[in-house]
C-alpha cells in the first residue's frame, strides 16, 4: 500500500510538472521555429541579393573599364566605334530607286532608338526627295578616325556615349559627282538587349 501510495504520488508529481512547464516547452519550440525561419529568410535574401563580382578590362591606353554582367554585351570602345562607324554608312547611303531606299531604311532602322529613328527621318525623308528628284546616288565613308568625345550616364538614360566620325558623302548624277565633308555625331545609349542584340542604340543623329 505504501507503495503504490509512493507511486501514485510519484505520478502527481510528474503530471504537475508537465503541466507547469509545458507551456514553456511549446513557447521555446514556437521560438525555436521563428529563429529557424528566420535564417532560412535571411540566407535566401542574402543568395538572391549578393552583389554580383566585378570585373575589368584594361584598355590600350592604360585605364581599367568596368565589364558588365553577362547577360549584357561588354561594350569596350572599340566596339562602339566600330559599331557606330558601321550605322552611320548605312543610314547615309542610298540609290534613287524607291525599292533600294526603302530597304536601306528597313536594314538601319535597328540601329536606332525610337526616339532617335524619329528625329533622323525629318531630314532622310528630304534627302530622298532631292535623290528622286535630281535621280542621285548617296555614298558615305569614313573618311578619318571616329573618337569617343564623352561617356557616362545621364539624366534618365543608363549610359550614353557621343561619338564623332569624320564623314565623307559623294553625291553622284548622271553627269556629276561631287563630294561633301561631314562630322557625323551620334549619342549611343544602352538598351536592353530585347530591342537590340548588341545593347545599345543611336539616340541622336547630327551631320554638321
């Protein structure tokens, strides 16, 4: 009898305990549970927020030029002169029949921004009407070396670049050839790469 009186009260005893500190016991595992989730958070943010590393390329003339992520074209100088040289021919040579201009248009027309494309047409359309006019053909070299004047970013653009290329156009008749020399000044502004492949389109066009 002493025993089982043993028992039982060993018994009471422990359910008085359970039953003191099991709220504890649960408040600590609801802790436990929000700590958990917390660094679960934490590192999640941490991988999908961490700085991705730079990188950089040195140029010729001695100064380091910052490489863009991947998934953008690494645009180094030489590649936007060369690119800008290329646009530039294209957007200032033509034949006066209706079908050949129509498609020089059509291949330089991704050149451009569409602010930009809207600002070259003003004068291009006037161009074509004095080639049908006087039936010209329009051709247009690089005539010296194209120099970036400035780069850097502006007010609401990403980045820009103003390029100069010395520019010779030769205006040919049927009984006359004469030639004119320009500077073509282009601003070059990066777009994302789903309106161009390359990263970058023509913003402004000038032939002064």
């Amino acid at each position: 009898m002493a025993q089982d009186a043993s028992r039982q009260l060993d018994i009471s005893t422990g359910n008085d305990f359970y039953r003191r500190y099991a709220h504890y016991f649960i408040l600590g595992m609801i802790a436990l549970l929000l700590l958990m989730i917390a660094v679960v958070g934490l590192v999640t943010y941490q991988l999908e927020h961490r700085p991705l590393p730079a990188f950089f390329a040195q140029q010729e003339d001695g100064q380091k030029m910052e490489l863009t992520a991947f998934y953008e074209p690494n645009l180094l100088p030489q590649t936007i002169l060369t690119w800008a040289s290329k646009a530039a021919i294209m957007a200032y040579t033509f034949k006066f029949q209706a079908e050949s201009y129509n498609e020089a248009l059509k291949l330089v027309h991704p050149y451009f921004t569409p602010k930009g494309w809207r600002e070259y047409l003003g004068p291009v359309v006037s161009l074509i009407d004095t080639i049908e006019k006087n039936q010209l053909f329009v051709y247009s070299v690089v005539a010296g070396t194209p120099v970036i004047v400035n780069q850097g970013p502006l007010p609401q653009i990403d980045y820009a670049w103003r390029v100069q290329i010395p520019f010779l156009v030769t205006y040919v008749s049927a009984n006359t050839v004469y030639n004119r020399k320009f500077y073509v000044q282009l601003m070059i502004v990066r777009v994302p790469t789903s309106e161009n492949p390359q990263g970058i389109g023509i913003e402004q066009f000038v032939m002064v």
